[in-house]
C-alpha cells in the first residue's frame, strides 16, 4: 500500500522501521558515529517539532536562511513538523532515534532540494535519499514511479534519477547535519558545503508543461 500511496506517511514510515533492520539502521547510526557532529545528535537526541522550533522564529528571519527556506517550504505545501509518526518497530533505542531523526529531517531535504510533495516530487527526494542512506525504504519507495503519468514518467528518468544519483551519491551524510544549528547560515553556503545542486524546479516545470499544453489545444482548435 506505501508503493500505490507514497503518500501516506503512516505506510512508509511502517516500510521503513521493517526494512531497516538488523543491518541498515546500524549502518546508519555507524555513519552518525564516525562523525563529530553526528555523535553529538545521538547524544543530545534533538528532536524536530513546532515546539522545539519556534516557526514564528524561521519567519522572521532573513531571506535565503536554511531557517526561511525551510518555513517557507512548511507554508508553501501547507505541512507540519508535528505530523511525523512515532517509531515502533525498532527495538534498539538508539538505532529508533536514528530512524526518528532521519523522518523528523525528511522536510529539510525538501526545502534544501526545493521539491514539493507531490507524488513526482517524493519519488525524486526518495531516489536522492536512497543514493545518501541507503535506507532500503526509499529504494522501495521508487516504484511508484509506475503510477506517473506518461511525461512525469519521462521528466523522472531523463532529470530527476539522474540528478538524484549524482547529487545523493556526492553529498555528505545528510543524517549528520545538525539542522537546528543551521537555521541562520546561507542556504546555499550549506548546500555548497553539503555538495548538493538543486533540481530543475518542479512545480515551475509542470507550470510550464500546462500551458504549453494548453496554448497547443487552442492552437488547435482556433486552427
């Protein structure tokens, strides 16, 4: 049902805590390990809601900000940083933290890639995901690709794979950013220092696709 639905963040949290283990939760918490700032997450376990993070806060700060970005992707797709789920299938308490945290992120990786959460957008974030974690749950979740329509099927394999790959394979670790660290540098210093380009925009693209569309259906019809 999380293959048909990507949507339903229930499904793919549930696919996610029973692929994950035994091995690659623990590869995951291993990569936080080797790193500095990594290691003080997992000692600190911060968590990302509403009332860690005061969002009136990221609103009033300057344009361009990973802080700003960041609530203005929250408002711009109508989300909430509360709406993450509970892990329950994860037994180890630090590996469950692991999975939390990696979840409570997932809309930093959307507001450091620009992609939106439609179906389009979550099946390309997936694809970048997968190539950075290798969290079984984000490669799975790629077959959804299959419910595209014919030119967002087209739009995935020629930009969006691609550029997924390239950009989760080069990245750092993203499970290592220490985000409410970050929330007043430069968005762009941060995805320099990540190694990450953003995509071309989707939402912008399927704009444009729309009305050319429909400038040829009037063509069309007046002709």
């Amino acid at each position: 049902m999380s293959l048909l639905n990507p949507r339903r963040a229930d499904l793919i949290a549930a696919l996610g805590e029973a692929t994950a283990t035994p091995y690659f939760v623990y590869r995951l918490r291993d990569v936080m390990l080797s790193d500095p700032t990594g290691r003080r997450i997992l000692r600190d376990r911060p968590r990302v809601t509403s009332t860690s993070m005061s969002l009136d806060y990221l609103r009033a700060l300057p344009p361009n900000t990973v802080g700003r970005e960041y609530v203005a992707w929250l408002d711009r797709e109508g989300v909430s940083p509360d709406t993450r789920v509970a892990v329950r299938y994860v037994d180890d308490e630090e590996c469950a933290y692991v999975i939390q945290r990696y979840r409570e992120c997932h809309d930093f990786y959307h507001a450091l890639t620009g992609l939106p959460i439609m179906v389009e957008g979550e099946i390309a974030l997936k694809a970048f995901e997968f190539a950075n974690t290798l969290l079984p749950m984000t490669g799975l979740s790629m077959f959804a690709v299959t419910r595209l329509k014919p030119d967002e099927k087209r739009r995935f394999w020629s930009t969006y794979l691609p550029w997924a790959l390239e950009n989760g394979l080069r990245a750092k670790e993203v499970i290592n950013v220490y985000w409410e660290e970050e929330l007043e540098r430069d968005v762009d210093d941060l995805r320099r220092e990540l190694g990450i380009q953003k995509p071309v925009d989707l939402r912008a693209t399927r704009k444009m696709m729309r009305a050319r569309k429909k400038a040829e259906k009037d063509g069309k019809l007046t002709g």
